[in-house]
C-alpha cells in the first residue's frame, strides 16, 4: 500500500467505540488512542474530544457502546394525523402542528408534501 495513501473507512459509531475501548484497556491515553485509530482509518474519523469523552466514561466503570437514550421530543411524525390537522386548517405553523403533534417542529419540517410545499 502506498505510504502517502490516505486509507478511507466508513465505521459505525460502536465500531468506533469498540476501538476506542480496545486503546483503553491497552493503557494507552485518550490523545494517543485517537491518533492511532485516525492514522489507520481515515484522518477525520475522530476527534480527540470525542475520545476524551468516552475515556472518561471507561475510567468512570461504564462501558456500554450505544447511545443513551435522551429525552426530549420525539423525532418521529404521524403523517396521517399531521395531514388530517392540516386539513382542517391550512393556517397552522409548523410550530402549531408540532404542539399538538407533541413533536419538534422540526421533525414535522421533515414533510414538506404534507404541509403542501415543496
């Protein structure tokens, strides 16, 4: 393999993690294992923060991989009943519909066809 090839690979967040697990328990530091892991998989595939981060989750005994669930809004639209509520009154902001959606308004930016804009 040519040295001056930058090696490019698409890795899950766990895959990630697993790797960054795998540094820890070698002793190695956060930096360091963030340097090593981006030399071999691609220069933009972490960040030290994000390595620092998960390091300290390991020193703290946690070393679960996935994401925690995070409260707040959820993401997911009824279509359906988002069409019925703009059915009934084309007038309502996104903001509206999302209250009585009890979602952000954002997720129910994410359909345009059923607010009629394109």
């Amino acid at each position: 393999m040519d040295a001056d090839h930058e090696l490019k690979t698409d890795l899950s967040r766990r895959e990630i993690r697993v790797l960054l697990l795998h540094e820890f328990r070698l002793g190695r530091k956060a930096t360091e294992a963030a340097n090593n892991i981006c030399s071999t998989m691609g220069e933009d595939i972490l960040s030290i923060r994000t390595a620092q981060h998960w390091f300290n989750r390991f020193n703290n005994g946690n070393l679960e991989l996935d994401d925690l669930h995070r409260p707040g809004k959820p993401l997911q639209v009824d279509v359906d009943l988002l069409k019925q509520l703009i059915e009934q009154d084309l007038r309502l902001t996104s903001r509206c519909l999302a209250e009585q959606l009890g979602c952000s308004h954002t997720a129910v930016e994410k359909h345009p066809n059923e607010l009629g804009k394109k």
